[in-house]
C-alpha cells in the first residue's frame, strides 16, 4: 500500500508530496527515501488526488497551490518519478484560497459515450463561508479545459459546512461517491468539532444550463433503510395541507432528531411549505422567491432552484447536529450544522397562506 501525502515543514517555509509504503497491510508505514517526490519549494502547495487513467497507463495526480487559486497535473508510471503536465487556474470563484482538488471521470446523463470530467476544489461558497467549487470539462491526458465560461462559479453545496470531500475511485458498478467534512462555523460545543457528511453518489446531467452537477445519498444506504423495523419506518398517502402543521411523531415514533425524510410536493397556493425538524428548525421552500431554506433561530440559509414540473422534492437528512437537504433528486444541496436542545425533538409539515399537495412522504427513524 501506499500513501501519497502532503508534509509540512516548517523549518525550510514550505509544504511538499511525499510517499510511504506499507507491506503489512497498511499498520506500519515507511517513508520513501527519495521524498519528496514533488516540491516546488512554496509555502502552500497541498492536498494530493492521485487516480489511475487505464487510457494513458499512468497515475495522474490533481494538487493545489492555495495562494495562487490553482491546481496542477502531474504524471508519473511509479508514483515515485513525477511530470508536471498543466495547470488550471484563476477560473470560478477565487475569493478563497483553493484546497482539496480532485479530478473524477463521469458519464453524462448514464451515457458511456458522454464523458466529463468533474474537477472539485475546497473554497468558498456563494457566500464566500466554508464551502466547495466545482467545473466540468475536458481532460486529454494532460489538460483540463473548462466547460464554461471562466467568470461563471458552479458550487458543490451551498450551505456552509461542506468542506474538503474527495471522491473514492473504483467502486462497484463503476459508481462515484464521495465523503464531505461538516466543518463547523462558530460551534457552542465541546471538545467535539464537526463530523464526516452523509456519502453520496455523484451524477452529472445535462441541463438547459449545461453540464451539472447531482447528488443523491449513496444508493448503498438503501439497503439499511429496507432492513429497519416497521415502528421505524412512515409513509404517508397523497393530501393536500392546508395552512397548518401536520405533526409525524408522537411519543415513540419520530419523536428523535435522527430523521431521513424523503418529501414530494405539488405547488399549489401556499406562499411556504416543508418541513419542520427539531422543534424550531424550518426546512422550507418559498415559491415567490423560488428558494430553498433552512431557518434556524435568527440564522437563515438558502439556495435559488426552480421547480420541475411544479414539484419540489426534498431528501432530508437530521442527524442530530447536521442537517442534510438535496432538493430535486440533488439538483442543489445544503448542508448545515445547527445545536438544538436535546429536547428539541418531533417532526411535521407544513404549510403557509395556502395549500400544499403533499404527493408523498418517506420517513425512517435511525435513532439508535
């Protein structure tokens, strides 16, 4: 096994790749003694994303120069022998300094014959908090060119928590998931900070747009939700809610901030509609606005996706502190931390000034 990895060292001012090689499965590991095997002797040059291109029978690895809002590609046939190929860079959002890049080949709309290459870096959201940019483009072995136009900014998550995912390679039936941190903002809690995110799988669909990205909670999970018991599990027939709150939980069924809901709703004349987590905590969407949000107290969150079809789908995951939303089968997705009071539980629908066609409802109770 190896591991290719950034270290920092302080005494010379600067950060380089190295590798270390294990032979016993991964319990002990060497440090090679050609390291490092990539150094361009700057003080910020991190976060190595190494995958195997079959086409070109190479390992090309995606690191990131921070300061200078760039990554670069090199090559190499023994992980220890490296070609700098190209650069990218100065494109999307460069408010933030740029972290964590990954480069993953996908398949447009399931198509083999539709590739795109799906190249995600660690930086900032719309809001320029904590967040993740994306591009999809072309990659010929040895350049990446964006799809887009330079100036266009393209966002992973557009909550503020979502930082640092990477994508695992090789996967079963040829499946791309990732795993995301929830780094936490200003956090009321102690000594912990922060949790890994929910895996999702990792689609790319053509849009009017163009090229985008989806997300959808990795389909493996399915298997877990099917297996809970029945006093876990909810489902609730097609009604229409009319400017009220209808509660889910009652004193031992959902009545837990660890909740996966899965809503599909037809706009009818309700101004807002959704869901309500932990007691006070609003996953709603506004129909005036087109906008997806999440309230929390005085802190709001939101994220503008239109309708399709004139319905809104939300997959809705609370997992005590973390709160997870992809809005129409992933189109857009916002993530957050919020701190209730382990009291705050229960969970509803509502609706306000109006009606709401609920199609559907999904619920399962993962407490315990």
């Amino acid at each position: 096994m190896v591991a290719i990895y950034t270290a920092d060292q302080p005494k010379q001012q600067k950060e380089s790749q190295f590798i270390a090689f294990s032979n016993d499965g991964g319990l002990t590991y060497t440090n090679y003694a050609g390291n490092p095997v990539v150094d361009i002797h700057k003080k910020d040059f991190r976060d190595p994303s190494v995958i195997w291109l079959e086409a070109q029978q190479y390992w090309l690895m995606t690191v990131a120069v921070p300061g200078e809002h760039k990554v670069q590609f090199y090559r190499s046939s023994n992980l220890k022998d490296w070609q700098l190929l190209s650069e990218f860079g100065d494109q999307g959002d460069v408010r933030k300094i740029w972290e964590c890049p990954s480069l993953t080949p996908l398949n447009v709309d399931g198509d083999p014959a539709k590739k795109k290459w799906l190249l995600m870096i660690s930086s900032g959201n719309q809001d320029a908090g904590t967040g993740m940019q994306y591009f999809t483009g072309d990659f010929d072995g040895k350049t990446f060119t964006n799809d887009n136009r330079p100036e266009n900014q393209l966002f992973v998550d557009y909550g503020k928590t979502f930082y640092a995912a990477i994508p695992y390679n090789h996967l079963p039936n040829g499946r791309q998931t990732m795993i995301g941190w929830l780094t936490p903002f200003e956090t009321p809690t102690s000594p912990w900070r922060g949790q890994m995110s929910i895996p999702r799988d990792l689609h790319l669909k053509t849009t009017p747009a163009g090229v985008r990205l989806y997300q959808q909670p990795a389909a493996v999970l399915q298997a877990s939700l099917d297996k809970l018991p029945a006093a876990k599990k909810l489902q609730l027939k097609a009604q229409s809610i009319q400017s009220k709150e209808l509660p889910l939980g009652s004193s031992n069924r959902f009545n837990t901030n660890t909740n996966w809901v899965d809503a599909d709703f037809t706009i009818g004349t309700a101004t807002d509609f959704g869901l309500k987590i932990a007691q006070d905590v609003v996953v709603g969407y506004n129909v005036a606005k087109q906008e997806l949000y999440i309230k929390d107290g005085k802190d709001i969150q939101h994220v503008s996706v239109a309708p399709v079809a004139n319905k809104i789908r939300l997959q809705v995951l609370l997992d005590k502190s973390t709160v997870e939303v992809f809005v129409n089968d992933g189109e857009k997705v916002l993530s957050t931390l919020i701190f209730p009071d382990k009291t705050a539980t229960g969970l509803s629908v509502f609706a306000e000034n109006g009606a709401v066609q609920l199609n559907a409802l999904k619920g399962w109770n993962l407490d315990k």
